[in-house]
C-alpha cells in the first residue's frame, strides 16, 4: 500500500489566545498542496517478528526514529486496535520544520493506511481523535481539503475555495524557526477579519486583510525570510505569505512563475 502525503499552507494565520493549558487559540486556513509530496509505504508481513519495520530515504529527518510521526501513529492506533505486523519505508521530500506540514501529513496517512490494513475498525472521528495525539495539524490531513481551522488548529470547517489555473510557489531558505518560541514572543488578538468571508472576494484584495501573525515576530528575526515574501511580490505574486510559524514562503501567481534569485534554497513550483 503506497500513498503521497501532501504539504499544506496557510491562508492567514491569526494567534488569538493564550490558553490556560500553555497552548494557543489559533484562526487559519489550512490548503493542501497535493503536487509536493513523501511517498510513505506500508506491507504487510505476517511472518516478522517485529511489531513494525521502519526504514526511511530522501530528506535527513532528524531525532530519533521513535519520535516520527509514522512509528508514533502505529503505537497509538495499536494501543486502541488489533495492527498486523507491518514494514513501513518513509522517502522524505517535504522539508522538515518548514510550516509545511509535512511531519503532520506523513502520521495523518499513516494512521489512515493502517486503519484500512485492520479492515477500518474506527470511524473517521475516532481516528481524528488518535490524530490530535500526534499533532495539532493531523486531523486536518485526514480531510485533507481546505479547511477553517479553529482551536489548537484541530477543529475543522471544510470551506470551498477556487485556485483552479492558479500557481503556487514554494521558497524555504533552509532556516529553522522554533515554534515554540515564536508563539511565545506572539501577542494574541481577536482576529480582525473572518477568514472564510475574506478569501470569498477576489484574491487581489487577500494581502490587505489575510495576514500571518507569526510574521511579526520571525521576520524581526530573520530579515531573510521578510526578503523571500518581498522578492515574490515583486515577481508578480498576487498573494505572498509566510506558512505556519515558518521559513516556507509562499506565493500565488495567475501564471506558472519564473522565480530567480534563491540558490541554495528549497523551491517548489506546481499548479493548484
């Protein structure tokens, strides 16, 4: 069983509380970007002794393998399912720690994948709920659709969107930003607009309203990533924004872009 666990970006990202629990209330959008992809395989294997064989190529994912969100997935569906012994091979292609969502995306297929290998003994709320335990930003790539996020990020509106014919261009300058350090310099607000009535209208007037709190605070620290965004502008972006708490910068194009000027950075340019 092979499957493509797609990246995502944010339209507008609004920080809206600091909950009691050290977390925070978001507002977002979540859009998925089904052509930049990880190919993430699983067999079964009745005869391997192991519970689960691991195994993973492309991109270097650092830390120790039992934090992947791929191993984590099959632990915690285990915990609530009879799982037959599997072998699972990871080819990284998403960059790591980007606010791309991919670490997200690859636990949110895998869960998905290993419910069908058990014959789906849970419902799709119930494995919404094992996904919030690997992350805020799992359940949504169990939907995998435009969504209005709310909450930690995990309660979900599936919203309808057109960019059909549209371009989206992807630019990660290889910069890590802690997230949790750039939530803890945010100062949460109510959000100044409502997200879904916003991206309705025509997207030239997006960049005036729909906007990344987190932007604030890493591009105070990383001019270079402000630069990306601006760089995209002026190459004819007709909607350019920093994803999740970063360094991924992305922009919106009517037609396939020429992007130039980011040597050693990861680029990605693909049609919506």
């Amino acid at each position: 069983m092979i499957s493509f666990p797609n990246a995502k970006v944010n339209l507008g990202l609004f920080i809206t509380e600091r909950r009691s629990d050290g977390f925070h209330n978001i507002e977002t959008i979540f859009m998925p970007v089904p052509k930049l992809c990880d190919i993430l395989e699983i067999i079964e294997v009745p005869l391997q002794t192991e519970d689960l064989k691991y195994s993973q190529t492309g991109l270097t994912i650092e830390g120790d393998i039992s934090s992947n969100l791929c191993v984590k997935a099959y632990y915690k569906l285990k915990e609530r399912v009879e799982l037959p012994h599997v072998s699972m091979h990871l080819h990284k292609q998403i960059p790591m720690g980007a606010g791309l969502g991919g670490g997200s995306a690859d636990g949110a297929f895998a869960l998905k994948m290993l419910n069908q290998l058990a014959k789906n003994p849970l419902t799709d709320n119930e494995l919404a709920k094992v996904a919030l335990t690997l992350g805020s930003d799992c359940p949504f790539f169990l939907k995998n659709e435009p969504c209005f996020a709310t909450g930690q990020g995990e309660l979900l509106e599936p919203i309808t969107t057109n960019l059909s014919g549209y371009w989206i261009a992807l630019v990660n300058p290889g910069i890590h930003v802690p997230t949790g350090k750039a939530y803890s310099e945010s100062t949460p607000q109510a959000a100044p607009v409502h997200l879904p009535n916003e991206i309705k209208k025509p997207i030239e007037h997006w960049q005036k309203t729909i906007g990344n709190d987190f932007e604030k605070v890493v591009f105070r620290h990383h001019n270079e990533i402000e630069n990306v965004k601006n760089k995209l502008m002026d190459q004819g972006a007709v909607y350019a924004s920093m994803s999740g708490s970063g360094s991924t910068v992305f922009g919106i194009f009517r037609t396939k872009p020429i992007i130039s000027g980011y040597e050693g950075f990861f680029t990605h340019i693909s049609e919506l």
